[in-house]
C-alpha cells in the first residue's frame, strides 16, 4: 500500500495525504480503538506505509531527475516544491473553485481551448472539454456520508475506509482555502471514493431505484463529456 501511494505522489504529490488515511483505518477497526495495543498497531502501520511510500516516491524523483538532468538530487527537487507552493498566493481568479462549492455545483471550467479565425480579425474558441463533475453523483454525498458515518461505528471496513479517502483530503483542501487559491480538479482525490460511498448508500434500495440513479449517472455524463 505505500509502495503505491509513492507511485501516486509522483503523478500528484498531494496524495501524501493518504498516508494519514491507513493508520487512522487501522485504529478505527481494532475492537479497542483507544487501547494500547490499537495504538501501537496503528502507530506500525504508520511507519511502514509512510517508509515504503517515501522510498518509492524519492526513487522515482530521482530517476527522473537523473534522466532528464533536472535537479542534481530529489532532495533538491521536493526543496523546489516547497518553495513553489509557498509562493501561490490567493489571487482573484476567476475559475477558482472553493471546496465548499464542491458538492453544490459550480459553473464549468474551460479546458483545451481551440480557435480558429473567422472572417479578418475575429476569433471563435471552442472549448474541447468541460471541467464539470458529475453532480448525479455529487448531490447524494449530503446523504450518503452521513449514512457512511453511521455504518462507521459497526466498523463496516468498506465505509470505513472510503469515509477516511473522502474526509481527510477534504478537511486538507478546506485548511488550505484559507491561504491559497484551489481549484475543482483538488477534488479528483476525493472522487473515487464519493462513487464507493454513493453505490454503498444507493445499493440498499430496491432495484428500480438503483436504475434509475444509474441511468441518471450516465445521462449526465454523457451531457457533459466528452465535448
């Protein structure tokens, strides 16, 4: 496990958040949470989650860093992110998307923007792609986490483990909207884990129902992607 979330810190390194997630699911399924031997269980997957994704992780900056002559050490490297990120500020912008916003819908960004000239001086865009996540999906977090939470305390594993993916990255991002500027993809972290929780939540009702929020699922995506 931490072996592949040092894989998925060097697509994004945010996912170092996750680190926190497997402890915490480890302590909240032992039958004595607040034990010694709950705590010292968790406190030893800690360690070895976070070793195993640190190793990867540095051994894949350097690699990269070796093939491409782009900083002398991964040190250096993750030195570079730091300051990268310390210097983003909270600027106006105008597709910046607060993670309260999140799971209300927001107007949609523009991605991969094409032109062509019409007529002497005038341009027409077209937008390839919409930033637009699938509210079907996202209306129902307001029901499905606080079911989520109630399966929680008969340490359903399943629930469990997604409640910890979805809250812990948001509860990151809300911190973090505080100083700085975020935009709607931060939330693709949580999104895997949104679907897990929704299906949990939707699978308990009879199968006309199941459909029907299937179909809606579909027909939404199908409105808003591929454009």
């Amino acid at each position: 496990a931490g072996g592949l979330l040092g894989l998925s810190m060097l697509a994004k390194e945010t996912t170092v958040l996750l680190v926190i997630v497997l402890p915490a699911f480890a302590l909240l399924q032992s039958p004595r949470a607040l034990s010694r031997a709950a705590l010292r269980h968790a406190l030893r997957v800690g360690f070895f989650v976070t070793a195993a994704a640190l190793v990867v992780f540095l051994a894949g900056l350097q690699v990269y860093d070796s093939a491409y002559d782009a900083f002398p050490t991964a040190f250096d490297h993750v030195a570079r992110m730091f300051r990268h990120n310390r210097a983003i500020a909270a600027p106006p912008a105008s597709d910046a998307v607060y993670p309260f916003q999140w799971f209300s819908g927001f107007a949609p960004s523009g991605y991969f923007l094409q032109f062509t000239t019409v007529g002497k001086d005038m341009k027409r865009y077209f937008v390839q792609y919409w930033g637009q996540p699938n509210l079907v999906i996202l209306l129902l977090v307001w029901l499905s986490v606080p079911a989520a939470v109630l399966r929680l305390k008969r340490r359903d594993p399943n629930a469990t483990l997604h409640l910890l993916l979805f809250l812990v990255p948001l509860a990151f991002f809300v911190g973090l909207a505080f100083w700085r500027v975020t935009y709607p993809f931060y939330m693709l972290m949580c999104l895997p884990s949104i679907c897990v929780l929704t299906a949990i939540f939707v699978g308990q009702f009879p199968r006309a129902i199941v459909v029907t929020y299937a179909v809606g699922v579909v027909l939404w995506f199908l409105a808003w992607f591929p454009r």
